[in-house]
C-alpha cells in the first residue's frame, strides 16, 4: 500500500518526478487505490496554497502546481471515472462564476467529466449568469456545474441560480470549490456540491442517467 502522505509531500513540494513514480504505482494494479491518490494530491495543494499564503512559495510555483496537478489527474482519470458511456454524449455547461479568475479546478473536473463520457460546454471564467442561463436555454442544456475559488464566489453562485430558476429552466445545479458546504449550497438552492472532482463526476452521472 502507497504512503499517501508522502504523494501529499511530493505534491507540496513540487517534487514531479516522485508524483508521477508514486502515481504510476498506483495505477500499476488497475488503479484500486487512485480515489485515495487524487486525495492526497488534493491535500498537497493546499499545502502549496499555505506556502503560498506564508510567501515561501510564488504566482510561478502556484501555476506549476497547477501543471503538476493535470498530470495527476490524466494519470489518474482512467481508474476513477471508469469507461466512458456508450451513445450520445449528455451536454453539460461548466463555468468559474462571475468575479471569480481562477480556473485549476476548473479545469481539473472538465478533463474528468469529458474522460467520463461528457460533452462539456466550458464557459471558462468570470461568467456572467446572464451568460449561463442563454447557453443553457439555447442548447437545452440540463445540467450546470458551477465553480468558484474565493468566498464572494458564493454570490455569484446564487445569483447564477437564480437566474436560471427566474428564465424557467428546470435542470440541476452542481456548485464545486473550496468556500462551498452543504449550508451555502441549500441556502442558493443548488442541487448538489462537491469538493472533489470524483464527486462531481459520480453526481453528474447519476444525473445523465435520469434525462
């Protein structure tokens, strides 16, 4: 069994060479310990998000991190979303909401979701509800996954929702990223929230399976 608190160190220290050993081995056996894996990736972000905050680390190391961290995930992928589905793909719309630039995470569960078998409409970052609501509307899209960094995030997440509920649309509503918890997301009337990429992908799929 893999020391996963030294996958967490090596992410912390963005040490890529041990990464990608230590991923490899896990995926050596089919992957049975991979959901443990980008658990411990995760937590070696927020060790490199501390460093950052302490000022050890800089704008440069965040960015690489964030390279570190799509490589995990590419690794990883194939163990934790499984085959993709066969026929049509589900459209979905995927956004970091309005007054919110950060896109790692983002960016992260959209290369999960496609592996996965979704058709992902990546609205990217600081997106406006308006924005959302004609895209979903237009294209008939039922599921919206939005994400957010930053604690005013929030806002724009209950005002993303709002917006989509006001225009008549009557699909499900997913809120991922750090400020989010159970709480926040009954409060703005999402349907569903997730810190993990894993998450995400499991509720998003349940979803696909009942349109």
């Amino acid at each position: 069994m893999l020391d996963f608190d030294n996958l967490v160190q090596a992410m912390g220290d963005l040490d890529e060479d041990t990464m990608i050993e230590m991923l490899e081995d896990v995926m050596a056996d089919g992957g049975s310990e991979a959901g443990q894996a980008m658990e411990a990736c995760q937590k070696g972000m927020e060790v490199v998000g501390s460093l950052f905050e302490e000022g050890e680390y800089f704008v440069g190391d965040l960015i690489y991190a964030g390279e570190l961290m799509t490589q995990a995930v590419e690794i990883l992928t194939p163990a934790l979303v499984g085959s993709e589905s066969s026929g049509p793909k589900t459209k979905m719309i995927l956004c970091t909401v309005k007054d919110d630039l950060h896109d790692i995470g983002k960016n992260i569960v959209r290369s999960m979701l496609e592996a996965a078998g979704f058709d992902v409409v990546d609205l990217g970052i600081d997106v406006d509800p308006e924005k959302v609501v004609e895209v979903a509307k237009e294209q008939n899209i039922k599921i919206v996954a939005l994400s957010g960094v930053l604690t005013l995030a929030l806002d724009s997440m209950k005002d993303t929702i709002d917006a989509l509920r006001a225009s008549g649309w009557d699909g499900k509503v997913i809120i991922g990223g750090a400020p989010v918890s159970e709480e926040a997301a009954a409060a703005m009337g999402a349907d569903e929230w997730a810190h993990s990429p894993q998450k995400t992908i499991s509720v998003c799929k349940e979803w696909a399976a009942a349109l």
